[in-house]
C-alpha cells in the first residue's frame, strides 16, 4: 500500500525518466544528423589517402557548423541547443577550440531561453566553454566561466554528483595553471 507521498514521487521519478528518455532520444537525432554531415561516405573496399580523408571530415565540420549556426537543424531550439553542444564537443576533440567556443557561446542563448539560467545544462555549457578557454590559454575567462558553472552546479545538484566533481577539477586545473596552486589544491 502506498501513502500519497510515495504515489507523488513515484510519479515524478516516472516523469523524469521519461524527459531522460526524450532527451537522449533528442540528442541521438542531433547526433545522426551530425554524423552524416562529418563523416564522409566512401568505399570502404577502395584505399583512401588519410589526408583525403581529414580534409573531407574538415568540410563535413564546416557543413555541421553551418547548418547549426543558420538554424538549418529545424526551428526547435532544443534540437539545436543540443547540436551546439555536441557540435562543441567534437571540435574539442579535433583540438578545433576555436570553433567549439563559438559553438558554446551561439548555444547558451538556447539554452537559456529553453532551460532558464540556473540549469544543469546551462552548467555543462559553461564548464565545457571553460575546458575550451583553458585549451586556448585563457585563463581568467576559463576561471570565470568554470566558476560560474560551479555555481550553478551547487545549487542544482548535490556536492558529490560526478558534474560537480569534473567541475571542481577543471577549477583545480584552471589553477594550476594561472599559479595559484593552494587554491588548486582546495578544488580537488
């Protein structure tokens, strides 16, 4: 038998599985879609030129980009807050930083109108810009945009959640690398 209050939170658990659910239904979309722009479609029997190959991904990344930044992704602002964002993550990997931070500073608007400013995934938004700022040796804005993160992350999550971890050591990374390695120390 359960009481009221256990009805009441059965049922938000249940709804907040199902925005989980259709975010990452959301997000794998915006993934598909990505990936058919960057990577390129060839004949995998026929041997390709590595370089060919890097130049045509390059291309694959512009078309990505322009898609997402001329709102060609679709008019709904979630498809492509999240473009942005994948589409961010990837130029970090490709060590383009360049790209993903104006990737990151095109979506926060989005994500702002879609979420409200004290979200978790305006926190992601921010920590990934500062990863990016840290990458291009920006320090103080790197801190700035790591701390607001942090910020965010504290009132909207609890102290152990693994977002408040990564963000707590970008922070300490951040330090580190603007010498302030005390205060380093107390983010990790």
């Amino acid at each position: 038998v359960y009481s009221g209050a256990e009805a009441a939170l059965a049922r938000e658990r249940e709804r907040a599985e199902q925005a989980r659910a259709a975010s990452e239904v959301q997000m794998s979309r915006v993934a598909q879609r990505l990936m058919s722009d960057i990577v390129p479609m060839w004949n995998l029997q026929r041997n390709l030129d590595p370089g060919m190959l890097g130049r045509q991904v390059q291309v694959g990344m512009h078309r990505s980009w322009y898609a997402l930044s001329s709102g060609l992704m679709g008019a709904d602002p979630q498809m492509g807050a999240s473009g942005l964002y994948l589409y961010a993550s990837l130029c970090q990997s490709r060590h383009v930083s360049q790209n993903g931070e104006e990737a990151i500073r095109f979506a926060l608007p989005l994500l702002y109108r879609q979420y409200g400013p004290d979200h978790p995934k305006v926190a992601r938004a921010y920590h990934r810009l500062g990863e990016l700022l840290l990458l291009r040796g920006r320090l103080a804005e790197a801190d700035r945009q790591a701390s607001r993160a942090l910020r965010i992350e504290t009132q909207a999550v609890p102290a152990d959640a693994a977002m408040v971890v990564e963000t707590r050591l970008l922070l300490a990374r951040v330090c580190a690398a603007r010498g302030r390695d005390a205060e380093a120390e107390q983010h990790c």
